[in-house]
C-alpha cells in the first residue's frame, strides 16, 4: 500500500488533482507515493487494525471470539466506506476480507466443536 501512488486512494486528486488533508506533506503531489505524501501513519494503521483482532482470535481460539472479530471487521469495512474520499477507503476492501475470512473461521470452528462432541 505504501508504494501505490496517492491519487488512487484520494478523492481530491481524482476529482481536482490536488491533494490535501491534515496528513499530507505540503510539497507533495497526487503521483507521489502514498509513504511519501502521508507519511508512514496510513500504512502501518491499517496493518494494526487488520492484525489485532486476528491475533486476539487467535490468541483466544473460541469460537464466540471468531465471531466477534467477523463483527469487528465489518464494522471496519463500514468504517472504510463511510471515509470513501481519502485513503482510509482501503479499509473497506480489508474489512470485507477479513470479515469472510473471519465468518468462515468461525463456522469452521463451530463445525468442528459439533462433530468433536
């Protein structure tokens, strides 16, 4: 993600070619990379987000807890949605992912819990 141009992920540039926002550097342009005009904030929020509900999943192993990450991930991917015009729109993709990978966890673990018993 850090290495995408930032007119992929930002409204202003598609629509007026410009970039602006709190985390832009003043300098930059909407062909500069995503590292360089924003900072390394972008990418490694969106590493924390999608990798903290996947360990506590998997720190827990319970299938209660799979679900409530399916949640957490949908709720991310709404989240991603609702900031459409900047690059927080990347959310949205990892969100829907994670939230089929994480749905089908769960059902897999409770699969397994029925057929155990």
């Amino acid at each position: 993600m850090a290495a995408m141009p930032v007119g992929s992920v930002s409204l202003g540039c598609a629509k007026g070619d410009s970039l602006s926002g709190p985390l832009a550097h003043a300098d930059a342009t909407c062909d500069d990379s995503i590292r360089y005009a924003l900072g390394l904030s972008p990418p490694v929020q969106v590493a924390m987000v999608l990798a903290i509900p996947a360990v506590v999943a998997a720190l827990v192993l319970r299938t209660w807890v799979a679900a409530l990450v399916a949640g957490c991930y949908a709720v991310i991917a709404v989240f991603g949605l609702m900031n459409w015009t900047d690059w927080r729109i990347t959310f949205l993709v990892a969100g829907v992912v994670g939230t089929i990978l994480a749905g089908t966890t769960a059902l897999v673990q409770f699969a397994l819990l029925r057929s155990s018993r």
